[in-house]
C-alpha cells in the first residue's frame, strides 16, 4: 500500500477543462472519496492515477514515486470501472484470475486458485465462479469487477462509482463489505461517487470537486460542519442544506448574501411564523417542508408530529452559514 | 423504426414459408445441375429435353483429373488390359491415360493463393481497423474514405496497370503476386467491416486489462480479438469467397504456375472438346472448401450479414 499525491493536475478534453490545478494527497491506509456531480472531474482522476490518460500539467506520485513515465501496469494499480467490464469471453474464475497470471505477476496456479477462492468467498460469489461472466445478474458481476481488483494487493485500488449499478439493498451491503474489507487490509483507496451515503459512511477523507477544482478536502465530518462554500455544504446532507438571502432573519455579517440551514440549524417552537406546506413521514424521522416568508425550506421534525399542513410552526435560525456572493463561506 | 411484437398469422408464416422455399429453390436447382451434370455421360450432359433420370458415372471425374489420348485398335491391345477403374472408363471411349491432368495442382493453387490472401488480409485489416477504432490518427476519416474509394470501382478497370506493374516486379504468374493483388482488393472492405465490429467493442475491457498488468498487445490478443472473433470470422468468408471465385485476374496475370482453378477449368472445354461433364465435376469440387469454410464459421455469419442492424 502506498500515498498517493496529486500536485497540480490539471487537463483538457479539447475545449472542455476536466481537471484544474488539483493537489491532494491521498494518506497511506486510508479511503479517500471524491464526490461531485457528473463532469465535476472525478473520473477523471482516476484515470489519471491509473496512467490511462496523461494529465497536461502536474504529476502524480504513487508511494513517492513519480509514474509520469509509467504504463498502467507498471503502477500496480487495481481499478473497478462503473460498467464492470468483466471480460465477456472468459468465466467469472478466469476473469478473477486475470491479474494475477498477468505477465507482470505471473502467479504460479496454485497461489492464483487459493486467492480467487478467497475473493470469491468475502464477496458471496463461489458459487458462480464457472459462470460465464455474462450470465450473471448486474450485482454479481459488480461483486465480480471488485474482487477483480481485490485479487491483487495493489499499492492503490481506484473505484469508479462501483455502486451505482445496484439496487438499494446491495448497495448497503456492498458499502459494509468494502469499507470492512479496506479496513482490515490496511488498503489506500481512491473512491469516486456523487451519492452522498457512501462518502459519509465509508470515507476517510472526503474531496469535493467542482467544475474539475477540489473545493475542499478533509474528513466528512470537517466537510459537513465546516463547509468552505454553499457548494461544498449542499454535497453533505439530507434533506440539503437550505439556502436563503442572508437577511430574511436578520442578524446577517456584513458581506454574506445567502444563508446556510441545515435541519440542525433550525430551532423550531421559537422566533417566526412559517406554514407547514407538507408533512413527508419516512418512519424514522419526518421531513417539514416549510413557506417561510415566499421561501421554502424543508426541515427534520419528531418522527411523530402532530403537525400537519397548513399549520404555524415559530422557527428561528441557530448558528447558520453565511455565504458571500460568489458562494464562499463568511461565517 | 418499429416492429411488431405480435405473433404473426397463420397466412404470413404459410407466405414467409413459401417464399423461403421458391428462393432455395432458385439458388439450389442450378447448384444441383452441376452436381447432377457432373455425374452424367457426355452423351446426357448435351441430351435435349434435358435427361433428369440418368445412369451415373464417374467419366466426368476420370477426365477431371487426367489427361488422355485417343488410342488405335493396335494401341489398345499394346497396352494390354486396363488395370484400374479408371483406366477401364477411359478405354470404354477409345481413349488410354497419359497421365493426371493439371487440375488438382490448379485447385492447390486457389488453396494456398484464396486462404493466403483472406489470412493476410485478416492480419492488416484487423491491425489496420484496431488502429482505427481505437487510436487517434491523423487525418483519419480522410484515410478511412480512401480506403473505402478503392472499391469505387471495378477492380478490374486498372487490370493493364497492374498488370505492367506485375509484369515489372516478376510478380506475373507467381503465388505471392495473386495473395498480394486479392489482399488489396480485400483489404478495404475488411478494414471497414472489421472496424464496425472492433468499434462495438467497449474500450473498457482494454483499459481494465491494461491496469490487470498487461501490454497494450497482449490486451489486443487476449482481449479484443476474443470479443472480435465473431467478425473476423464473418468478414474472413467474405474475403476467401472473392478471392476463391476470382477469374479476370487469374486469367490475366496466371497462366502456368500459379493458375487457379476457375480459369483452368474453362479450359477443360477447349482441350478435349465440349467436355461437360468434366467441367461440372471441376466446378463441383471447386465448390467444397468455401462451402466447408462456411459451415464450420456459419454461427458467425449470420450476425455478420446482420451486423449494424442491431444497435444496443
């Protein structure tokens, strides 16, 4: 396993940047989750990392090494891509196998039968592993792409969106089993996602991409406390994070334009009137979707409230953000 | 454009069945003429209203494949009884076996010069259409759209070229000459149609083989060409079917060594007289390896001849 440092990457499709001075560094053991929206540049940098695409400016270094002149295979990478890409000709053991007897490990048959076993065991797929890989169901192919990767100790796993293709319940599990399983093996992971559960839930740390800029880097306890912009805030948090012009509640800092609430952010049996425009029960908590003053705001209330619509909740803000007009936080 | 998803009729499949049938029956009766004719006597291959019920034999066969001289009563007791079958069908007509006819080294030649140039073919235009699909080259749909305007005409329209060219290069008459001409020819149909499919290929699997720890070839070997075996086995018998058939260039350009066979089995007509049968049976046996080649690759073709029909 080894650190993985981003310094001032940066590169171009064409007209389109994709990645824009971005220096991080990715700590030895840790898993790291870039979110963003789509083109925000995440994938991106995986690729980069991975030495399938070549960054413009800017190096990356794996382990304190510079692998600007390395080949994929040379950077002892692992990569779970979104659209699994399992090799369609060949069964799930073979496909399991691949790395390994790559001319690179060359791993004698015995060593290679024993780890597909283990692979195949942690990700519940032992029973499939002489299926063709394309007679499989979407998750198991999945499970089958990650322990493609898992079969090798790489000095990196990179993992681009390798949930996105699941249904729900999957997902949750898959999202144990992979932080369980980088936990135990001590594994540096690069992760890319937009689905904001599994940067809380797995990551480490958290990088937030924008328009190819890491905003901010940090835990995603930091990042969802602290925010460094309206942008960064609303990528944490559910229900989001409410934004409203600073001085509907007055008390506003000087330069700050917009408000930042979150749920926790909103006392409620105090201060001003707001109507309850909906009432959303989701069994463990119930979402307030609130008019105040032509603006709506939606707020977390006691599972089981007595409001209803059209009913007057007081609600008054406690320790809110402050945004600038460009978005950056003021206080 | 849309498609029915219902069940059709009773009356369409009884049409659709018919059609299928009236159209096999087109194509098959010639195919089963020369079969049948090869068969024949010499007698019944001219007979006229033409004889469906005949009594079989394999004349036709025996002057395929040698050569013969019309004999004397005097040469006929020299040589004594006939020794094989053969010979005894050769007798039966006057004529004694001089030796074997030229026709097997014939078919030899379309063996080796139709499979040289359809693998030839194989091996440039699938490097030629990986380079295409996946790299990026200069000036690449111009250079694709010359390929392609190589076939915008006859080839044979720059025959006296090519066959100046040849005469230059000592390329006439030679194997290697015919495997390079039918591969040209092939070529740009096999870049295009190979591109098509290697294109459907999704760049991914390369790319996680090249992160498993493999080269940029091996990926291409152990990864592509698996996935592209399906048209490169379809694209394979559309070359060899051009190449085995050709005949204005082998006429042209081979006259001794390197003759294929369609232009040496015309000739069986002009040596020994209206020799039809023979001719049937040549043309017959011409017919076998493409035919085999076919129904060993046959599971390919079909989503060959459909391919770009379907688009995911």
């Amino acid at each position: 396993m080894a650190e993985v440092s981003l310094n001032a990457l940066s590169k171009s499709y064409g007209e389109e940047i994709a990645l824009d001075d971005v220096t991080m560094t990715v700590p030895d053991g840790s898993f790291v989750v870039l979110l963003g929206p789509t083109g925000a540049g995440k994938t991106t940098t995986l690729r980069m990392v991975s030495g399938l695409d070549k960054p413009d400016r800017g190096s990356v270094m794996i382990g304190g090494l510079d692998v600007a002149s390395l080949t994929p295979a040379q950077r002892d990478v692992a990569m779970v891509f979104q659209q699994y890409s399992l090799y369609p000709h060949l069964t799930v053991r073979q496909n399991l196998a691949f790395p390994l007897k790559s001319p690179i490990l060359r791993t004698p048959q015995n060593v290679v039968d024993q780890k597909v076993g283990e692979v195949a065991e942690v990700l519940q797929i032992s029973h499939k592993l002489d299926n063709k890989a394309t007679a499989l169901s979407g998750g198991e192919m999945q499970r089958v792409s990650i322990g493609r990767a898992l079969v090798r100790q790489p000095s990196v796993y990179l993992m681009d969106e390798p949930l996105s293709s699941l249904d729900a319940k999957l997902r949750s599990d898959l999202r144990v089993e992979l932080k369980g399983i980088q936990a135990n093996s001590g594994a540096t992971l690069l992760y890319v996602t937009h689905d904001q559960i599994e940067a809380m839930t797995m990551a480490t740390h958290v990088g937030v991409l924008d328009n190819g800029k890491l905003v901010q880097f940090g835990t995603p306890r930091e990042i969802y406390e602290n925010p460094v912009s309206v942008y960064a805030a609303s990528r944490l948090g559910q229900p989001r994070i409410n934004v409203l012009p600073a001085d509907v509640f007055g008390g506003a800092p000087q330069n700050a334009v917009s408000i930042g609430l979150r749920p926790e952010h909103i006392v409620q049996g105090a201060g001003e009137d707001s109507m309850v425009k909906r009432v959303e029960r989701l069994g463990d908590q119930t979402r307030l979707h609130l008019a105040f003053k032509n603006h709506d705001l939606i707020t977390v209330t006691d599972a089981h409230t007595a409001l209803n619509e059209g009913d007057i909740v007081k609600i008054r803000p406690n320790n809110p953000y402050y945004f600038d007009a460009a978005g950056a936080r003021v206080a | 454009m849309s498609f029915s998803v219902t069940e059709p009729t009773k009356g369409t499949k009884w049409f659709a069945g018919f059609l299928v049938v009236a159209y096999a029956i087109i194509t098959l009766v010639p195919l089963l003429w020369i079969v049948a004719t090869g068969f024949k006597s010499p007698a019944d291959s001219i007979a006229y209203p033409p004889v469906v019920v005949f009594e079989p034999t394999l004349e036709g066969y025996v002057n395929l494949f040698t050569d013969r001289t019309r004999a004397t009563d005097d040469m006929l007791a020299e040589a004594g009884p006939p020794e094989t079958w053969y010979d005894e069908i050769a007798r039966e007509r006057g004529t004694i076996i001089t030796g074997p006819s030229r026709y097997g080294e014939r078919f030899l030649n379309s063996v080796i010069i139709g499979f040289g140039s359809t693998a030839l073919c194989m091996i440039l235009g699938t490097a030629a259409a990986y380079a295409f699909s996946r790299f990026r080259v200069p000036l690449k749909d111009d250079l694709l759209f010359f390929i392609l305007s190589t076939r915008m005409m006859p080839p044979i329209a720059v025959a006296i070229p090519i066959f100046l060219m040849f005469r230059n290069l000592g390329l006439n008459d030679t194997h290697l000459g015919m495997i390079l001409l039918y591969t040209a020819v092939n070529l740009s149909l096999s870049v295009w149609l190979l591109k098509g499919f290697i294109d459907e290929i999704p760049m991914e699997y390369e790319e996680a083989a090249l992160i498993d720890g493999y080269t940029r070839f091996q990926a291409f070997y152990k990864v592509v060409l698996p996935q592209a075996a399906t048209g490169i086995a379809s694209t394979a018998i559309f070359c060899l079917i051009f190449a085995w058939n050709e005949y204005a260039f082998a006429v042209l350009l081979t006259s001794g060594t390197a003759q294929t066979a369609p232009p040496f089995i015309p000739n069986i007509i002009g040596v020994n007289g209206k020799d039809w049968p023979a001719v049937a049976a040549g043309a017959t046996i011409f017919l076998v390896p493409v035919m085999v080649f076919t129904v060993l690759l046959r599971k390919h073709l079909l989503r060959g001849i459909t391919f770009g029909a379907v688009r995911k």
